[in-house]
C-alpha cells in the first residue's frame, strides 16, 4: 500500500466480495474447487466469475464454491441455481466459457445448452 486511497479502494472491492456470497440471492453461482476442480483450471473460472458480476453490478447473483461435485473427468464444473427452476450443470468450464454464462444465462435467462452436462460435444 503506498496510499490511504488504495487502501480505501482494496476495502471496497473486499466489501463488493464478501457481498457476492450472501446466500439470500436469487442466483446461486457455485464452482467445484476441490482439488480435482482446482487441478482442471477451476480457480480462473470461479476469478472470472466474480469478476463477470461485480463488473456487471449483478446484486441479486451469489458466487460460491464448493468441494467435490462428484463428476471430476467433467472439471472445471459450475452450477446455477435459480428460484423455481432446475438447477444447471455447466462442465468443462474455462475462463470464456464462464463470461458466455453470465452474460447469455445470468444476465439474457437463456441457458448455454452446448456447455451443459446434457450436450453432446462438450
């Protein structure tokens, strides 16, 4: 720190972070990061995320981890849960994959059906 701003700045991001984990959000946003997880590249997919969201001021979206989801070959794994819908299960998930979540399936409500446990050419 060279700076009370940047230091003012830095406890804002933190704050906009911790705020990202409330559980009372509609949009639950959660990535695999046990270590299987983690080994497949979750760690910049669930950075991404967040990142996706707090640039994107989604207040009512939730980011969190969580450990093995039990499909490990399918790593990085991201699911959305939503109100009165099916939960989705995204697979093999990088870093662009996760910005076309949030913007076509958080932000437009459109799933992205290829990237989907379901689709054929994962």
């Amino acid at each position: 720190m060279k700076s009370l701003e940047e230091l003012k700045k830095l406890r804002e991001e933190s704050i906009k972070n911790l705020e990202m984990r409330n559980t009372e959000k509609n949009i639950r946003v959660v990535v695999g990061m046990a270590t299987c997880g983690i080994a497949a590249g979750a760690r910049p997919v669930l950075n991404t995320l967040v990142e996706e969201v707090a640039m994107r001021n989604l207040n009512d979206v939730q980011v969190a981890q969580t450990g093995c989801i039990g499909m490990c070959t399918l790593e990085p794994i991201v699911e959305i849960y939503e109100p009165d819908k099916e939960k989705v299960t995204y697979i093999n998930v990088n870093s662009d994959k996760a910005k076309r979540i949030v913007a076509e399936h958080i932000v437009n409500g459109n799933i992205v059906r290829e990237f989907t446990i379901g689709a054929s050419d994962n």
